[in-house]
C-alpha cells in the first residue's frame, strides 16, 4: 500500500521520536568522537557534482572532518558493501539509495537515529531506526516542449492510449522505480490488478521504446527529439534541463509514485560516530539546504524545493509513496510483467 499522498508536519511530532529505538543528538560527545576518528566513507548514489562533493565539503568545513565518498549506481553498491562485510573488512561508514531490506536481514546496517528526527514525519524514517530518507524523488513523464506543444501533452494514464503516441514514446527498461517496472507498479497500486493488467495490456500496443539506459539518459534523447515523451522521469530532471534552455517539461500525472532516497550506516564501520554524525548533517537544516540549492527534492516537509511545483505537497498534485521495502517487496512481480507484456 502506499503511503499518504501528502508529506506534512503533524502536530503530534514531537512523538515522533518514541519508536523502537532511542534517537540521539549530534551533542558535543558525538563530535568529539567523530573528530577523533578524522574521516568518513561514503558510498553513495547521488550526482558527485550535483551533490556529493559540495555535500562533502559542506561537512569537512563545518567539523574538521574528511569525507571520502565513492559513487555508483545502487546494485553496485549492495553487492560491494555485501562483499566487503563477508570477508570482514567493512569499508563504509554510511550508504544511501536503496531498500536495505535484505542487508538488514544479514546484520549489515547499524540501527540508529539522530535526534533530528523529531521533525520529520513517521513515513519518511525506519521505526527500528534502519533508513531515514534524505530526499524525495517524483517520477513522472516528461515531454519535448518543442514536438509536443504545452497544453497538448497526456495528462492521464488514460490519455498515453491516444493513437497519436504510438511508437513515440520511451521508457527505460532496467528493474529500478524510475523505469518501466516502475510504471508498472504505478498503473497496478492506481488501479487494482484486473483494471491495472487491462489497461497496460492496452498500452503494450503503444510500442514504447524499451532502452537500456537511465531516466536520465531516456529524458536527454527525448530532448534531442528520439521520442515525443518519456515515461517514469524524475521531473526535476526535467526542469534543470529547462533552466538551461532544452526543450523538456514534466507532466503532472496522478498520482505520481514517490519514492525515497535513503541514508543508513553500516555495521562494524570503521568511523561510526563519524557516520552517525555525517547521517545527522544530511537530514539537519544545513545538510537539506543543500539538496535544495543541488536542484534535489528536500524530505524535510518545513524546506520546499527551489521549484515548489515538483514536490507533490508544495505543488498541490495527488501522489503515492512508496517506502524502500514495499519497492523491493514488489519489484519483482512489477518487472516480470513488464517482461511479459512490453518486451
């Protein structure tokens, strides 16, 4: 089931932080401590110009702190920090990107969350302390403002069935939220499983073009005019891209899947208050500045994008969250129906 399609500040937040496990402060002890171990490793999914390298310098001018960070794509990372964990030589102090599910399962994530917590509502951290999300991704289409003028796009699931789409369309074909599986998964939470398979059934006929690249990728070739629109985007793509001039405008189509980018620590880290102290900078009020000013969504509800419209509770439009381990629950079964009908 997804979460609610609004992210808002209850007034009840402040028991927020009676969950499973105690919350903690980045007090004067935790800094000490962190200081005293002088650096920490991060594995992580986010852009390294974008984000990771003014994140990092952000941190090391604020506590003296070194930050070594290594970017790659989620499966990536899982298989390096379940490699390194097996032959006892854990390398990373904190990791972000992903349902940590199954490493949590195999004793690899450190339960622990800051006392910064208490601003955030209950949908967007791990009561048992696993995961708290950074930011918030909102997958939509997008379209060529140039090919396809404003005001004539899709705005419904119901209107990609118009014929004038056919074989104009592309979606990314890996097993990820921000692709085809992800649109999958969309259509059938929406609409049930016999209206939902209908409804795709009737869009298999549609021809999208399945390519093996990212949503990112997908929207670039939409805007050097490939394909008209491009399903399952992350719209802030599509605006950073506007901003400089391309032809690109995302669609608000409801409900919108939402989905989290998380930060956890690893167990048996090297630098665990380092990481403890860094997890506690990325959800603080600086360290959420910074994913605004980086062109990425905040999760803090009291810090709005630059772009108020992108995020579904700033920009009014109806959207359906899903935590990291309904995604993995459901990835599956989402993406052997794409298999079957789309390829």
């Amino acid at each position: 089931m997804g979460l609610p399609c609004s992210i808002r500040i209850a007034v009840g937040a402040l028991a927020m932080a009676c969950c499973a496990i105690s919350a903690h402060a980045a007090d004067s002890a935790l800094i000490a401590a962190a200081k005293k171990e002088g650096r920490v490793v991060w594995y992580t999914t986010l852009i390294i110009n974008q984000f990771a390298r003014p994140a990092a310098e952000a941190f090391e001018k604020k506590y003296a702190i070194k930050v070594d960070y290594v970017r790659a794509d989620p499966t990536a990372i899982a298989l390096r920090l379940i490699n390194e964990a097996k032959a006892g030589q854990v390398q990373a102090d904190i990791f972000d990107g992903f349902g940590v599910s199954a490493l949590v399962k195999d004793g690899y994530v450190e339960s622990w969350l800051p006392e910064t917590i208490k601003r955030y509502p209950q949908e967007l951290y791990d009561p048992k302390g696993y995961w708290v999300a950074s930011n918030l991704y909102v997958l939509t289409p997008a379209f060529n403002t140039s090919l396809v003028p404003k005001g004539s796009e899709p705005k419904t699931f119901a209107d990609l069935l118009d014929p004038k789409w056919k074989g104009k369309m592309a979606w990314s074909s890996r097993v990820s939220a921000s692709s085809a599986p992800g649109f999958v998964g969309s259509v059938l939470t929406e609409m049930g499983d016999e209206k939902g398979m209908d409804y795709l059934k009737r869009l298999a006929g549609q021809n999208i073009a399945n390519i093996d690249a990212s949503a990112r990728q997908i929207v670039d070739q939409v805007i050097a005019g490939e394909y008209a629109i491009a399903l399952q985007t992350f719209n802030h793509h599509s605006v950073i891209s506007a901003s400089q001039g391309a032809p690109s405008a995302w669609i608000a189509m409801e409900p919108a899947m939402t989905t989290l980018n998380v930060v956890s620590l690893t167990s048996k880290s090297p630098h665990p208050n380092a990481g403890k102290l860094f997890l506690e900078f990325l959800i603080s009020e600086d360290g959420q500045k910074l994913f605004r000013d980086a062109d990425y969504m905040p999760s803090d509800p009291a810090i709005p994008p630059r772009d108020p419209s992108l995020r579904p509770d700033t920009g009014k439009f109806k959207a359906k969250y899903f935590t990291p381990d309904e995604l993995d629950a459901a990835m599956p079964r989402w993406a052997e129906i794409y298999q079957r009908l789309f390829r």
